[in-house]
C-alpha cells in the first residue's frame, strides 16, 4: 500500500473507469438478476412437512372467510370447497390441486421491452417501498407525502439501474382525492419511467382502471396475452379477504394480470406470536388468495407473497430486522418453492425514524433475508422508513446502494482458472506485493464492487471534506439524481390518448377524501 | 393494534419483564451460543475441491518462507518439507498430514469456570475488536487510546452478557511503552474481568510474559493442561511468516495454548484482487502456520482464521461490508468444515468513521456472513470503526446489541406443538385479533428479541425524547454501562502475585515506543 508509483497508475487507470461507470449508470438497463447462488435452507423436511400440515389444519377446521364477494364464493362452491355463509374451509389437497394452474415463472412486460422482467426461476427483481403516507428528507423533514413526492420516487426509481421495477404507491399523493389518485399514480408509472409497475387495488373499479391504463400503452390483445401491470392483494389476516381486497384480486386475474397475495401478520395481533404459527396461517391465507386468482383465470400470474413481523414488548410496535422474522423468511421461502410458485418476501424494513445506524443494520438483515430465503420480487427494497410510514429520500438512495451490492452478491464467487491467479502467485512470490502483476492490472477495475455511498477515504480526507455522514451524501447524490433526470420516450399519441383516459376519469368520479 | 385493554395488559406485563431482563444483564453468564442453524453452502465439491487444488500448487511449487526463525526450519525439515533457504515447499498432502493431531474443538478456560468456551464444533463465541490504535466517542471524538481506555474496553465487555471473551488488545494504550504494554493489558483482563482472553504476539518474550500470567492466576499444570490464553498471529501475507509471529506462535503451542492463526489479504496488495485466488492463499498459509503449532506441540489447540478484504478502485483503501469477502467467507468456512478445525473468521467490519448508517450496513454484512459460514470464534464483533484503527464506544455498544439479536439468531426456528399455535387458532378464528389469547399471554414476553438501542416508539415519541439516533442512545447506555461495573471477585493473593510480576518485568525491561 506504500509504493506510490504502482498504486498511482491503478488509481488513474480506476478513476476513469469510475467516471465512466458513474456516467453510464442513469441510462443502464439491467432487467433483473439472474441469481447464481443457492437459497438457504434452515428447516429440514420434518419441520417443513409440520408446518405444512398445520396449515392443512386451519384450512380445514377454521377456514378462511371471504368477505362481501358473492362471486368468489360461489367460484369457492363450485370448486368444491365447503361454504358456509361467508366462512370457506378446504378439504385437503384442494388448494394444492388448484394452483397448478399457476405459472411457476412468467415475464412483466415493460413498455420498454428491454426493461421486462422475469418474475420466478432463476430471477429476482427489486421494486421500491410502497403504501407510505409520509415522506422525508434532510432538508424537509417528514411531511405527508403529494403528487410531486410520488414523481419524484418514480424518477429516482427509473434512474437506478439496480432497481428493476417502478413499483407502485411509491408514497400516497395526499394531494390528490382518494377516488382519483390511482389515476394519476398509474400516469406517472407510465409517463416518466419505462420500467414494469403496480397499480391499484383500492377498489376493483380502480384495479380495472389501471389495467385499462395499461391496454392504452400496450394494446387490448398484447395485455389480454401477457402481464404488464401487478396488484399487491392484502388478506385482511388473520383468515380473511374482505371484498375490497378479492374483487381486486379477480380483475387483475381476469385480465390476466399479476396479483401478489401477501398477509401482514404482526405477530400477537393478526397471528400468534410464535413464527411458526404464524407461518403457517400465512402460508394459508397466500394459498387461498392465490387459488381463488386461479379460479378466475386458470393460468394468471400470481406472486406468493408474505410478511412476517416481530413486535416490541413494551409497546406492541411492529419491530424490523429482528432476528424472528429474518429466521421466517428464510422457512416461506422453502414452502414457496415447495409450491414451485413465485415469492415476494421481505424488504428493507427498519422501525428507525430517520436513516440511522438503526435503520441500516435492521435494513440489512431484512434485505438479506430477501436474497437467501430465494425471494423473486422484493417490494420494498428501497426508501422505507418508520415501519413503512415514511419513504425517505435518503433512504432511499442507501438502500438503492446496497441493492447495487446484491447483484455482485448474486453473481456469486468465481472459481476459474483466473480467479484461483496461480500465475499472479508465480508473477509475485512471497513477500511482495500485488499492486502491479499483470493479473491485478487486468482484473483491477472489475474486482471489487464499490458503493456510491460509502466513504472509504482516509480519516483527514474525510475530515477536510466536512465529516459528513452516509445520510448528508446520500442527501447530495439524491439531488443530484432528481436534476439530471430526463424521462423516457414516450409515443406522442399515447400519451395524449392517456390524459384523455384520465381527464374523462377524473371528470365522472366524485373527489373523495377518504 | 387499536383495542387499548389487552395491549395495556400485555404493556404492563411486558414493561415488568423487561425492566428484570435487563437488571439480570449484567450478572448474566452467558457461556457462548450453541449453533442450532445450518450454515450456507455457498459452492459446491468441484469449486471447493478447485481451489483445495490451487493451495496445493502454491504451497508445492512457491512455497511460504519462515523468516528469521531456524528452529521453524527445523521443524520443517524434520517432517519433511523441502527447505531452501528460508523458502519452505510443502509436497501435497503434508499439511493435512500434520494437522490431524490438531483437534477439532476445545475449551478456553476462564478463572470463573462458568465462562469457559467451547471453540469449535456447535459453539460459537464473540470478542470484541482488536489492535486500533485509536478510540473515538461522541464526546472526545477521535484521539489515540490510553490504558484508560483499554480498561474501559474490558470492562464493557465484562457487562454485556453477548461477548462471551474478553478479547485482546481492545485497543492499543499508546500512553504506555510498547515494551511494556502487555503486561498491563493482560493484567487488565484478568482483574477487570473473568472471561476468556488473548495473550500479546509483539514478541515471543511477551507472548510468554502473557503465559506466566496465565499461569499465576490458573495454575502451572492446570496450564500445561488446559488452554487458558490465545494468541493471534499474523501471517505476513504474501507467503511470509516473519520470525516475530512465527516465534509467537510456537510459543503459544509449547505452552499447550491456542494460537489462532490469520492472514490478513487485502485484495490486490498482499494477494491477487480475484476472491478465489487470495482464498487460496489464504488457505495455504492458515493450513501452514496451524501445521507449525502441530509440530511443536502435537495436540496443541489452533484456530483457523481468515481475514478478506476488497479494495476501493479510487484510492485502493480496504473496504468493508462488500459482497466479495462476505462470499468469501461462506467459503473459507466451507473449507474450514472440510479441515475439521476451529474457524475464525469476519466480524463487525466497516471503513466508516462514525457508527452512522454506513458502518452499521458494512458491519451487518460482515457479521452475518460470520454466523453463515459456520464461524466459531469471531473477533471484532464489537467496537470496530475507520477499517480497524479506531476503536468506538458507541459502535461498540450497537455491535454488541446485534450481537444479542445473534444469540435468538442462532436458536433456530421451532417448529413443535406450541410454536404451530393451533388452539390459537381456534380461539381467535378468523377476523379476530390475538392480543388476549392464551397462547399470545403465555409466549408475549419471550417471544420477539428486543433491542436495547433501537427505537421503536412512534414518531411523536421519538420527537418528544429528543429525536436522538442510535449513536446518541448508544452513548447514554455506554455511559451507563461504564458507571454500574463493577469488578469480578479475585483472590488478593493472585491479585498480589499478578502486581508482583508486572513490577519485576516492568523494572526488568526499557522503555521502548516503537
């Protein structure tokens, strides 16, 4: 490390590949990870098969109810589950049977087609957080979050490679009626970034919306034909959809479009506390969503989702990146792909206010629960602040560094007869150093992934540029990302042709605040 | 969440437990952890089996030179290795053959018995950092560490029940003369606290210095017997060991103590920048300076250790937290299992200079693959800042809380009767919530970890205590932590006879500061 002539050359040689990257990074397309490490197993095959088979128990003695949604229970009836009123049990094996249905693996298209995504398999895509009613900034603070919010995160979103997919209520536009907000979430999605998105869910009517904003852009037969827009379903847990929530389910499945059926299971509150009670009631409720998308539509995508959470004993506060839900995302994982289904599981969930040591390390352990329990798409996987209150810009732009991170990670190590660099060994022998033997030259500036974020510089190079923390120059980068946006192109005709479809929307709906 | 009467009940309860939790803590006797998870196979036998291979070729045609130590040579060339010089070559199958006499686990006693290690096999241990020169606070910022603060070091890891070894030079006491200050640094861990500990490896003399300690306080035969004191020793990476360590190192095994042996390869200076190749060497060297101790004690405890590190591309700085030496180390594990020895390996690493969401990340990476790889004792799991030249109060207590959430980590996931919640089921039915069950009263106050530095409340909360982030709550329990110590018993005459030692060899040896 003392040589300065050797280390000169590398440092010139790395800082213009940095540049380089560094500029390229805005327009890169990366569409998705193929992941190229193996999953971690926790539970062997009894403690599966137990859990499995508890979930068996509560779909056949308690049941499920569905609320408010006549259709769906006759759908039920008819697939020859027992109804009664609006409360449906399951004969064994009837769940398993129908969701064979369900592909194990399918494509979003984006309107990008460079930018589609493979969601199942070998791939794993990164969405950002979602649903948050406030957002937060260094210089803003925390406020609710409007419109130009929403905008904003969608252009963050498009302008990080490493985030695969627009998602969808990036933050709640609280600006805008409730009755007409799915409107103008689903133009931005579409308007200001080419990447796969979500819309709504709120009500079916708004679902259809979304996919009618989808058919503009992408044609009536191309999305009767592939998915193009997602909706994350909710189970109102414990064992129960409300009607809300399954008729929004069924019209993206008419439609042939991808539901994610994902329980919130706050341990002590909608499920036991104990994780695997709490597993297995999940590992019901996401069976049963999924199965009644395959009553609708036999063969519509469907996303296996879940989230687990711990709870603070003083409080009953939703805890993250607790140890409890980490050890669960890696178990409904191995049930997801016992289902041979794709999962969406975890995200960077932190309880921590403001995008502190706390918020990072609970982060973390929740993304990395993410990668190995072999999760497909992780929602969530940047922004989220305050047990998914706030969407932080900083935050954001932290967790979107370390999603970069996780595509390295996911390419896994190496082992050629160029990474083992016995030559280089040769080249050096024992007691010099590395720096200038030509294996280090030509693997130099690709080695090592390295974080737009961190600081790695000395303490007085550090000290003399302001002693800023990871959060001060996530603050400058995000800036920085907002000014230098430029949105994708856009077919003229279509664009108009979807202010009209919004514009007449937004005429016959009444403003509605709640 | 919003029915007041079951939560107030569960809040009292819960508050009430706590508050005994955490009085309990400090007393606690925690004897390391238990391993009840499986590690994370990151390769498969032909990747393992490769870069087995490409030690092999290093080890035979380079070779690793033992320098300024010809008892070292000796050794060699009795069992057979072909010496040139100081160049040793090792022909295939040597090493291994040596190392059958080195066992696969053993126990570190501590003077109070029931803090003894298990190193190797399902135990798992945590030790603080070690070897920075600096310390930093919120209150001091950065200075040079005295023997004050070493003190304060040990006595911090006395109270926190989740570092089971008291470690070694905690940092360095720069107020004392280099020749002087292993002495009181292993009077310090013998009288401040009654954990396991290290010894100095600065020079053979000072490693037996550190053994006579032992010795006084344990006993000649109990010593002889039982291994008491460890001692980490540095290869001089690439392919060196210089005479200082590997003297040390012999002094350790002579004494039947453990030397735990570590190369310390930053990518692209003291190894090839390519992960498999400086595993490789990595690998080679271990497996040599492990044999070493073989030779002069067979039977003698090792520890195979392990240091990885990428390099930034800018300034060719170590960097920390990366996926390469994360990857890295769920393989060094893999070929640790396959050696059958103790592993050392990773810990709380970041390049970050404060605990901010940076050091907290890089850290939380680091220590995770830690536990996934499978290792057993693992140094710097508390204090690390700045790539090991500062030692921090605060990150040290936020490194020891994640430590906290490790130990519930390590437990595993049950998956018996109680933990499947059935009759929670069937109590609560669909739409309910679990607050008020039986099963939620019975398991609420064990069921979820609990942070002692996160904040969880809501925002309100949180704003009114003074908007404080996990740094400044971190400080306030380091405070506190510092005020309530107090000292393990220790006979008067041991402590006598420790005083005794200390100023014979103090009068006995100069002054020396470097």
């Amino acid at each position: 490390m003392s040589d300065a002539d050797p280390t000169s050359r590398l440092r010139e040689r790395g800082g213009r590949a940095r540049r380089l990257r560094e500029a390229q990074r805005p327009n890169e397309i990366v569409a998705g990870i193929v992941r190229n490490i193996p999953t971690y197993e926790l539970l062997g095959e009894e403690g599966l098969a137990r859990i499995e088979a508890a979930a068996d128990v509560i779909l056949k003695e308690i049941g499920i109810e569905f609320r408010g949604d006549e259709m769906a229970l006759k759908l039920w009836r008819n697939a020859g589950a027992a109804v009664e009123g609006e409360r449906v049990r399951f004969p064994p094996g009837l769940l398993r049977s129908i969701l064979k249905t369900a592909p194990a693996a399918f494509v979003q298209r984006a309107r990008n087609p460079a930018r589609s995504l493979k969601i199942g398999g070998d791939g794993v895509v990164f969405a950002p957080a979602y649903g948050s009613p406030f957002v937060q900034d260094l210089d803003g603070g925390r406020r609710y979050g409007t419109l130009a919010d929403f905008e904003n995160f969608v252009k963050l979103t498009y302008a990080t490679p490493w985030l695969h997919h627009s998602g969808g209520t990036v933050c709640e536009p609280v600006d805008v009626p409730v009755s007409k907000r799915h409107l103008d979430m689903v133009a931005a999605h579409l308007r200001l970034s080419d990447k796969p998105f979500m819309g709504s869910v709120t009500a079916e009517k708004r679902a259809e919306d979304s996919i009618e904003m989808a058919r503009i852009v992408f044609g009536r037969d191309f999305v009767d034909a592939h998915c193009v827009v997602m909706g994350n379903i909710n189970a109102n847990s414990p064992l129960v959809y409300d009607g809300t929530m399954s008729k929004a389910l069924r019209a993206y499945a008419r439609a042939n479009q991808c539901a994610v059926v994902v329980p919130f299971i706050l341990g002590g509150a909608m499920g036991p506390v104990t994780s695997a009670g709490a597993i297995a009631q999940s590992f019901a409720e996401t069976m049963a969503g999924c199965a009644l998308a395959q009553l609708e539509r036999p063969g519509a995508p469907v996303v296996f989702g879940n989230f687990l959470s711990s709870t603070a004993l003083r409080s009953g506060a939703p805890t993250f990146g607790t140890p409890e839900p980490a050890l669960g995302s890696l178990v409904v994982g191995q049930l997801a792909r016992r289902l041979n289904l794709p999962l969406r599981c975890s995200g960077a969930f932190t309880s921590s206010k403001i995008p502190d040591g706390q918020a990072m390390q609970e982060s973390t352990v929740s993304m990395l629960a993410a990668i190995q329990c072999g999760a497909h798409f992780i929602l969530h996987s940047a922004g989220w602040l305050e047990g998914g209150l706030v969407m932080g810009y900083e935050k954001f732009v932290m967790d979107a560094d370390f999603c970069a991170a996780l595509h390295v990670w996911m390419r896994g190590l190496a082992v050629d007869d160029e990474a083992l660099a016995l030559d280089a060994f040769r080249e050096v022998g024992p007691g010099k150093h590395f720096f200038g033997a030509a294996h280090t030259l030509a693997h130099y500036e690709t080695a090592f992934w390295e974080s737009a974020v961190a600081d790695n510089n000395s303490f007085e190079q550090w000290r003399d540029e302001g002693m800023k923390d990871a959060r001060m120059r996530a603050a400058r980068r995000c800036k920085k990302m907002l000014a230098e946006y430029e949105p994708p192109k856009l077919d003229p005709a279509i664009d108009e042709a979807l202010a009209d479809f919004v514009g007449r929307r937004k005429a016959e709906l009444p403003d509605q605040w709640v």
